[in-house]
C-alpha cells in the first residue's frame, strides 16, 4: 500500500465518529491547557495516562495528539495576553505579541497567530506523512549496533538541550537511567534494586513517575512560588480579523517559520526553541518595518507562531519512525504507547499501520477544528485566565492521585507518587530539567537491550561500534554535543579575557 491509500484508509479511520469525538476532546482540552499558565500537554498527557487501559488505542493517540497540538495553539494566548509563556517555546512570541496586545491589538495577535499555527500544522504534518516512510526504509538497516548509538544521541542531546545546564542535564539523566534499571534483569533474571519490595519487580511505573514529577511537583512548585493570579490580563479590543496589510505581513514569516520549524523540531535535538528564535531573527532583519519590533511587530507573532507549531509535527518524525522521544510531552506519549505493548519504531509503521495512518490523519481533521476553535471561543479562553491559581492545582494533586490509585490499586504506587511528587519539586526549585529524568527512564532499558545484543553479536568486541560507518557516526555526533558547547564558551572566555 503506497503512501497515498495508506492516509486515505487513516482518514477513514479517523472520521469515524467514535474516533472524531475524541479528537474533538482532544483539541479543546489541549487548548484548554494551552491557555491556562503552568499547565502544559506532557503534565494533561501524564494525568490522562491511567485511561489507557480503558480507551482503545486508536482513539487515545488521537485524543493526545489533539492535546499535544492544542496546546501549542492555546498557548499563544496566554502569552499574548498575560505576558505569562506557557512552554519555553512560546518566550519569543511574548516578545511582540503581549507589545501588540498592550497597542489594543490583541485580536490581531491572537488571529495571525491561530492561523499560522494552522498552515504550519498543516505543512508539518503534510512533512511528516510523505518523509516518514523515507526514514522508516533508512531505519530498517539499522542493527543492535546502530540502536545503542542513536540511544546514547537521544539520551545526549535531551540532556543538554532541555535545561540551563549540561551538567545538570547529564545528572537528571543518570538519574533516570538508574530508576530504568530497577526490576527483573531480563538476561539473568535477578532482581535490581528492589530493596526486597515485590511491587517494584515489574519496574517503576512510568505513569506513576510522569504525574508525580509533572502533576505534582509542577502543583508543588507552582504553590511554593506563590503565583496567585499577579499578572495582568490584557483586555480584548477591536476586531479579531486581520486587515490586509496584516495578511500581507503575516504570509510570508508563516511560510518561512514553518521552514525552520519541521526540520529542526525533527532532528533529535531540535526542539521547538531554536526555529522560534531563527524565525524571529529572520522576521527582524527581513522586516520592512524594523522599527516596530521591540513595539508590537505582527511579524514577530506570525514566524515564531508557525515555527512552534510546525516543530511540534517534526517531533512526532523521530518518535513513530525511531522511537526516539525529543521532548518532554513526546517522552510521555512513548511511555503511552508502551503502555498498550507497542514500541514504537521502523516496525510501527507495518506492526501497526492502522493505528500510525490514523494518528497522522487526525492531525489534519485537528488543525481544521482547532482553527475552527480558537478564533470564535478566544474570549471564553480569556476568561479562564481568572481562574484561582490554587483552586487549580490543588485539583490537579486530587486528581492525580485518584487517577494513580484507580489505575492500580496501590497505596504504594501513590505513596510512590508524591515521592517523586517531591522529587519533581526538588528538581524544579534546583533548576534541574525533568525531561532527562523521563527519557532515562524510557530509554534506558531499551539501551542495554540493543548493547547486550550487539556485544552477544560482536562476541564481546566494543570496536564494533565504531567499525561500523552509522554508529560511528552518530557517536561522533553524539561526542560532538557533548563537547563542542563546552569548548565554544571556553573560546569565548580566552576572547574576552584578550579583550579585556
């Protein structure tokens, strides 16, 4: 079945109504989080995990991936209008969009906005249907060998790109390797760290850890900060449409930020942070008005806008074709997907076809109704802003542990649950990235599995890995990461030490 049939089969699949009521869900609770400060799609994924083991997959992935790029569009409103980001991804958009808000065009912000979070989801995800199949045929001659090295690139680079610090990154991710390896060893069948407790035989539960560092810690944080509502709301006046001198100034940096959105956000280290700020630059310098950035630039909401979302489909590139998660909500949906016993990977796309060409139909349906929602109900979002901060997050610890309980009936799971509730609060207050504590955790086992498997191959020889040309080279790339930041900010030193 060619790529064409096969999208054609997951629109069928996708429309069905059963399906197209979750996706419908799945948009408005994703703006719904997108909208409100502090809440964001890995915390909502994390809380919703338990119903999966209810909820066939089919439809879960679709109500997740309506989250995931739901909140990416619900999130340009509170940035605009509160000045309060919401993902990291959303700081550059603040820095025009709450400028035009306060000049009393915050419709105009929320409008070039919406739309260019749709035509870049639309071409993200136009990207990832026909590229996919491309990386999938390139992944399949992968060995043991090449796995281990691209798990150790993985691990490398969310490490030090999720987070101020390298070192910081690097100790949240031994720290998830260590909790990935407790429970039964596969290959002796003796028990690691267990401390006698049978409950942790199995493992530690990824869902357990995910609302407890998310869920709880992010409540925790938040409650300790004492963020009670001190910031202020701009008020919406005007018109929401855009007026053709702004439709003139948005086309083209929704165009360019989708440019840079989809390939960066698909490299394993991407993210949506860099096309943000290369969009922005760009826009500043190919500005036919340069004086208005720093002073409410249209262009300044329109390029980051498209770049963020745009990145969010190039994330999904590596997670369904690798198996490889390149951010904290991508790291939440892996853990998902394990949950229901799939792995994904190059395999995913023939193990479950149905279920992938579903997936990436329903992104398409959920960039139309998320268009369709967020321009009409921008004043309902609005209002939810006046939400008390405390009311929300003290739902938040009941639900979470109410859902963790009800998933298995373990008090230990949720004494479990605020441990790393605590954890995710210590990590937090520390200014320590809790990402690499997921993907650690993930990761981890898979990592000595392929490393097991390539020295049983090998017979015990290590220089296979580099004998062989793709894992030499993405261990040299992954070397590279490591080093090379390092070594610039050291030249930069000896720079301005000569200048000094």
């Amino acid at each position: 079945m060619g790529t064409f049939d096969a999208l054609l089969a997951g629109f069928a699949s996708a429309l069905q109504p059963s399906i197209l009521l979750y996706g419908l869900a799945g948009c408005f609770i994703g703006t719904l989080v997108g909208v409100l400060p502090g809440i964001g799609p890995a915390l909502t994924v994390a809380l919703l995990l338990p119903l999966t083991f209810k909820v066939p997959a089919e439809a879960m992935f679709v109500l997740f991936a309506g989250i995931y790029y739901g909140a990416m569009y619900g999130g340009s409103t509170t940035t605009i209008l509160l000045n309060t980001p919401g993902e990291s991804a959303s700081v550059v958009t603040s820095l025009e969009g709450n400028r035009m808000a306060r000049r009393g065009r915050a419709g105009q912000a929320l409008a070039t906005a919406a739309i260019g979070s749709f035509i870049a989801g639309t071409i993200g995800t136009i990207a990832l249907t026909f590229f996919s199949p491309m990386i999938v045929d390139v992944a399949l001659a992968f060995g043991p060998a090449e796995y281990a090295a691209l798990m150790v690139l993985a691990l490398v680079a969310v490490s030090s790109v999720l987070g101020n610090s390298e070192l910081r990154g690097l100790i949240a991710l031994a720290v998830g390797l260590l909790l990935g390896f407790v429970g039964i060893d596969l290959q002796s069948g003796q028990p690691r760290f267990t401390f006698g407790h049978a409950e942790l035989m199995d493992g530690i539960e990824v869902t357990v850890m995910l609302v407890g560092i998310f869920a709880v810690g992010e409540a925790l944080f938040l409650a300790w900060q004492g963020r009670f509502g001190e910031g202020e709301v701009m008020k919406m006046s005007g018109s929401l449409w855009m007026s053709k001198q702004d439709w003139k100034r948005s086309w083209k940096p929704w165009l360019r930020g989708s440019a840079y959105g989809f390939p960066i956000g698909a490299l394993p280290a991407g993210g949506a942070e860099l096309p943000t700020l290369l969009s922005y630059y760009t826009e500043k310098k190919l500005s036919d008005h340069p004086e208005e950035f720093g002073n409410g630039a249209i262009e300044g909401v329109a390029g980051p806008e498209a770049a963020n979302n745009a990145a969010a489909a190039g994330v999904l590139m590596p997670l369904l074709t690798l198996g490889i998660p390149t951010s904290a909500t991508a790291a939440v949906i892996l853990s998902a997907f394990q949950s229901y016993g799939i792995q994904p990977g190059p395999l995913l796309f023939t193990t479950q076809s149905s279920l992938v060409w579903t997936l990436i139909a329903s992104l398409y349906i959920g960039n139309v109704i998320l268009l369709l929602l967020n321009l009409p109900l921008v004043k309902l979002w609005v209002q939810l802003l006046k939400i008390p901060p405390h009311w929300l997050y003290a739902s938040i610890l009941v639900i979470s542990t109410v859902a963790v309980y009800g998933a298995s009936n373990s008090l230990f799971d949720v004494g479990l649950l605020f441990v790393f509730g605590l954890v995710g609060f210590a990590m937090r207050r520390l200014d320590f990235p809790t990402a690499p504590v997921i993907v650690g955790l993930i990761l981890g086992p898979l990592l000595e599995q392929s490393l097991r498997q390539a020295l049983v191959i090998s017979q015990g020889d290590w220089s296979t890995f580099f004998t062989r040309p793709i894992s030499a080279t993405v261990l040299v790339i992954a070397i590279t990461l490591m080093v090379l930041p390092k070594t610039i900010a050291q030249l930069r030193k000896r720079a301005r030490v000569r200048v000094g």
